[in-house]
C-alpha cells in the first residue's frame, strides 16, 4: 500500500446503536472506492469487517475492524465498532485512536440509546463528529424526525447538510443545503442536477435557517451579521464548517442508504474536507528520563513514538499489535523501547489492516494506523518509543468488567489448554478476565455481561478446539458462630501394633474478628495433653475452618482453647490429636449456634430520572438497601445501594432490559452480614443434597 504523510490521513471510528448499519456503510464506501465489486452485506456474511466466525454466526459485530478507504490522495482509516455494550472495551480502545467520529443512526428507528452512547463518548473523548442517517431508502424512515430530535437533545449545533428527495416512495436524491441545489443518483451511479422540489422548500427553509444560526453562533462577526439580514457567502460558510466541525462546536447531519450506497459518496467527500487530519489534534506524553511533557502532535519531524490501542490474535497467523504513530515515521525493522516493559525490539515488518488482511507497508508516518506483527512483550495500551527518548502516554481507562460465571472444563486434561485460550482471548479484550478462587474451590470468568461470556466459551469451542461449561457462581460465604460450646472429642483406633489416641476438651466462642479464621488457645494444667501436642490441635483447627461443618465454606471468628484431654504413653501421636482436634471443632462448631456470613456489596447505579423508580423496585426485591440517591449529568441518577453477592447474578442482563440499555453498575466488597435464615436453610439443604449425592464441590 501506498505510503501516506499526516495531512493526507483521517481516522475516523464509527459509532452507533447495534444495527444502525455501521458495518453496511462500511461496505459501502469501500465499493464506491473501488475496492470490491459489490457491496457486502451481513446476512450474507461476506462483509470485510465482520469476517470473525462469531460475527457472522451473530450477525452483528463483536470487535472493532480497521478498514482504510482510499478517497483520492486521502487515507482514511475506518474503525468499525460493535454497537452492543457488551463490548464496549472494544469501542473505547477504538475510539483513542481515532480523531473523529461517525455516529450512525439508522432513520428507520430514529435516536436510540447506542446514539446517545455515541455522543456521550464523544463528548468525553473531545472529538468532531459527523451524523449520518441511513435507510433511507426504506419507506418509513424520516430524517426530518431524527434532526428535530437531534436538535431537541443537542441544540443548535446539530446542522443538517441534506435533505432527502423521495419520488414514488424512492430514495432518488437530495438537496444541498449549504448550495441550495438538489441533485438526482443516475443509473450511471454519479449524479445529475436538479430543481428543488416544490415539497422540500419549506424544510430547505427550515433547515437553512439552523445551518446558518450555526454558522453565526461561530464568532461575533456572524453573529452581529447574522442578525442584521445579511447572507453568508458559500465559501464564508464553508469556512466557519471547516473550524467549528473541527472543534466539536457544530455537528453536520447527512444521510443515505448503505444498500444503494447513495450518500456515502457525499460523506466521504465532507470527511476529507471537514473532519481533521492527526496534525490538527493534540497529543502529549511523558519522557520517562525527564520527566517532561513530550509534545508529540502527530509531527513526523519529532523522534519516533507509538501506542498500541489494540490486540488481535490469529490463532494461525500469530499476533497483531494495532498501534497509532504519534510522532516521527516508523520504518520496517525499527529498534523501539517499550517503556511499561523495559524492553528494547525490533519490530520487523509494518503492516496495514483491512478487515483481517494484512498488506505490508515500508513505514507508517505519524498519525497513521498500522499493525505490528508477532511481538514479544507488547500489550494493549502500551507505548513505543526510542530507548533514548522513552515516551509514556496515557493508557486507555478501559471498562470494569462486573459480570461473572463459573467455568470449568468439559473434559477433564483440557484445563491448561482452556487457561491459554482465554490468556490470547484476554490479550484481545481487556474486558475479559479470570480469577482462581481457591477458597470456594472454583474459577471465575469475568465479562461485560453474560452474553460476552457466552460469546467466549463459543469461541474456545469453535477456534480454540476445548469446550467449557459456564454455570451460576458459588457464593462466597462464610461460617461463624454466635454462641459458645464445651466439647470433647476421643479418637481412637485399635488395629494391631501400635494404635491411634487423642482426647481433647475444648470450648468455641466468638473471637470478635472477622478478618481472622480463628485464634487458638490452651490452659491445660498438669499436662493432661503434653505440649508437642499443641501444634497437632492448631494444624487440626486450621483444616477445620477450611470447610466449617454447617454448609462447607470458610470459618472465621472463632476463638478455640484447649483445655484439658488425655493421652496414652504408647498410641498417642500428632496426627491422633490432629484428628481428635479437627472433629473437635466440628462438633463445637455445631453447638455454638452456626451461622452463614454472605458477602454484601457496595452498588452503583447509573440510570436516566425516569428509570430510577424501576431500579429502585428491583433492588428491593433483590434484597437491596438504597442508601441515597445523586443527580449526575446528562440527565441521570446515582443510586447507592447495599446489595448481597447473591443477588448480583443476572442483574446485568435485567438492568439492561429495563433501561434499554441506558444503565450501567459497578460494585466493590463491602463487609460480611449474617445471612437470612431462609437463606441459610436453602444452602445447608444444597449442601446435604450434594453430600448425599456425592457431588464434587
């Protein structure tokens, strides 16, 4: 591929609600780029983003694809992303790299929560975007209803370029509103003017008319002229367009039909001419040596650095580093510094992706995206750099994944190679973690939502060859007593030679320490058991509290003395007072008024003011307690809640379904509380039942 300098580049990602067509509007352009015959579709499955199995199995996307359109000196590197929340690490690692944005929104089903999204993520990110509204060659959609309600969400700045031209219930055309001119698709696929239509006059009014209110609300000078009847030139507008789309302060609407590819080529052109190129954005980090600011800009001139924004890893080709040059140029077999490793290397060959084709490249200049391939101690968000000018920047903030399932293998002698498929798939989604919990005796997939989870025991199966079961997680509760016991326990054993004897008399009672598994004492007097037997009746209480005897889980809080006993000169042993102390403490245990601990947490709900009266019901009947409630921006709530462990699994997946996607959580531990009774029952009962049934835990 041909080599292309910073101002001669445009990354720009696409966002939007699932389905609003970004994948389509993506084969779109590349057609009208001349870089297939045909323009793809996904129910086809031969679209150039969606070329991963689960993609095309789903139907919808699951990671961001890099297509660059070529649109005649311009490079435009395209980040498609998913539409879905469930992967949204894979939308925030896109959009870092990006200097600019695409929000689809489908005209069919108008403004939606993914668009909303969309914005928001721009307006944290500070980054100009443009609005295109596809299906409009669909008889019911209305680009006038998503412009007012555009406009209602987000003021004056929304500017709508276009207006659509229908005749007979077909998408043939559009107006121009800054020219003023109407313009008709041809068979030949170019376009031919054409008199406004008589039935667009009033919106071209309409529309004019907030195109130039945001033209004028860009500088004093419009603004005085503005109100003073005066005409801006065309160029004068295109000017203030240029600037203020550049910083975010006026939002272009257009539109089109991904089907027809009508009005990708309008879009593409606006791209180039409105939307900026890397040396127009701002980009700094810090020199690791001085520990001073380094002005990167995009500027080629400047020592060579990089970030990887993102991981994918082929299963056959090996692993691709996607990376952004934010400064110098990078050239085939470059020795670079990965500051965050300590590690010098060089990274062989550059290339280009286009969906999941790799082309080589000789170098990439700044502002360019790129792939590095096979690199060794190189991972998402890091930085590249010279060793003698090693440069950090900013690591993405990816989000927290909350959502979780047992897994574990379906056939046994698979479970290092299921831990090394899940270390390559963590390696492409940092949403994707597992946790070893050692205390409850299982392991834990973390995720965005259970969905994701299931995406990625689908995606062991059919890409990694090793099948996994995802089940309810155990909840990590925990044993204690509220009460106090005196007990005696006698292990004996006679069975030829020398036998087994061990007889301690001890007593429980609450430690009043929760951190602690339990505190162990003796008063024995007159050495009825000898004192080499001491650490025999520790190591027996610390298996004890291992699996207490009221449900199996951990025991803590428990002060255990020992306080008399016996022995025998001959039988005696450790390992008799080790088990003569073990069942000890079991028996104590279930004298003293056992109880379940459950682990609460402290929750977080983000959701729009006219959801929190379905949040709050649902909390409750969650056995929740709301603890307050806090305004927050865009027209949301904060509520605070304690909630138990419990009661978070599937909360994700029924928030969702009652925002519409609008609400988010997070949650951190809290402390232990004493389960309810009706609780305690149910997991002692499960608790028989597996014992009985001789079901491994």
């Amino acid at each position: 591929m041909k080599v292309y300098t910073t101002d001669n580049i445009r990354n720009v990602v696409l966002l939007g609600h699932g389905g609003s067509g970004k994948t389509s509007l993506v084969e779109s352009m590349a057609f009208l780029a001349g870089m297939k015959d045909r323009v793809g579709r996904v129910e086809d499955k031969n679209t150039i983003s969606d070329y991963d199995k689960q993609e095309q199995k789903r139907q919808m996307s699951i990671q961001t694809s890099l297509v660059p359109i070529i649109w005649g000196d311009t490079k435009i590197n395209i980040l498609d992303t998913p539409g879905s929340l469930d992967f949204i690490g894979e939308v925030e690692e896109a959009v870092s790299a990006a200097d600019a944005a695409i929000i689809v929104v489908s005209g069919k089903n108008g403004i939606e929560n993914g668009t909303r999204n969309a914005w928001n993520l721009c307006e944290k990110n500070n980054l100009p975007r443009i609005i295109y509204v596809t299906d409009m060659d669909i008889d019911d959609a209305s680009y006038r209803q998503v412009v007012e309600d555009l406009q209602a969400l987000y003021g004056k700045k929304i500017a709508p370029f276009h207006l659509p031209i229908r005749e007979e219930g077909q998408f043939v055309g559009y107006v121009n509103v800054i020219q003023q001119r109407a313009k008709r698709w041809n068979d030949k696929g170019t376009i031919d003017k054409m008199d406004v239509p008589d039935y667009s006059l009033e919106n071209l009014g309409i529309c004019r008319d907030a195109l130039m209110e945001s033209v004028a609300e860009t500088s004093e000078e419009f603004m005085d002229r503005y109100f003073n009847g005066e005409e801006f030139s065309e160029d004068e507008i295109r000017q203030a367009l240029r600037v203020n789309i550049a910083d975010g302060s006026i939002v272009p609407v257009m539109m089109g039909s991904n089907t027809l590819s009508r009005g990708a080529y309008t879009l593409l052109t606006d791209v180039v001419k409105y939307l900026p190129s890397p040396d127009r954005r701002e980009c700094a980090g810090i020199n690791a040596t001085t520990n001073e600011v380094f002005e990167a800009n995009y500027d080629f001139s400047k020592p060579k650095s990089a970030y990887v924004f993102k991981t994918i890893v082929d299963p056959f080709v090996g692993t691709y580093s996607l990376i952004k040059v934010k400064s110098g140029v990078l050239k085939t077999d470059d020795l670079m510094f990965n500051y965050h490793k300590d590690t010098e290397l060089k990274i062989g060959k550059l290339y280009v992706l286009t969906g999941s084709k790799a082309e080589e490249v000789k170098e990439l200049h700044a502002g360019d995206i790129g792939a590095l391939s096979k690199l060794q101690k190189v991972g998402t968000t890091d930085s590249l750099s010279t060793k003698a000018n090693p440069i950090a920047y900013i690591r993405t903030t990816i989000s927290t994944p909350y959502t979780y399932l047992r897994y574990k293998a379906k056939n046994k002698g698979e479970e290092d190679k299921i831990s090394q498929a899940l270390q390559k798939i963590g390696q492409e989604d940092l949403t994707i973690r597992t946790e070893n919990d050692a205390e409850n005796r299982q392991t834990l997939l973390y995720g965005i939502s259970q969905q994701q989870l299931e995406i990625v025991a689908d995606k062991l199966k059919e890409t990694y060859k090793v099948d996994v079961e995802l089940t309810k997680p155990k909840v990590g509760y925990k044993e204690t007593i509220l009460g106090k016991s005196d007990v005696e326990y006698k292990h004996k054993k006679q069975s030829g030679g020398h036998g087994q004897y061990g007889h301690v008399k001890m007593t429980f009672e609450p430690s009043g320490d929760q951190e602690t598994p339990y505190v162990f004492e003796q008063t024995v007097v007159g050495g009825t058991v000898p004192k080499n037997y001491y650490p025999a009746v520790d190591k027996g209480l610390q298996e004890g509290v291992l699996a207490g005897p009221l449900a199996a889980y951990p025991v803590v809080g428990i002060k255990a003395v020992l306080y008399d006993g016996s022995y025998h000169p001959v039988d005696s042993s450790e390992a008799a007072f080790k088990t003569a102390a073990k069942m000890c403490f079991k028996k104590g245990i279930m004298e003293a008024k056992p109880i379940l601990l459950e682990p609460i947490a402290s929750l977080k709900v983000v959701c729009p003011d006219d959801k929190v009266g379905d949040v709050m019901g649902e909390l409750n009947k969650r056995r929740a307690k709301v603890m307050g409630m806090n305004p927050t921006e865009n027209g949301t709530q904060t509520v605070d809640a304690e909630i138990p462990y419990a009661s978070l699994y599937g909360y994700d997946t029924t928030l969702r379904s009652m925002t519409g996607g609008t609400g988010t959580y997070s949650y951190e531990f809290l402390r232990y509380d004493q389960a309810p009774h009706e609780v305690q029952e149910a997991e002692v009962a499960a608790r028989q039942a597996a014992l009985e049934s001789d079901e491994e835990e």
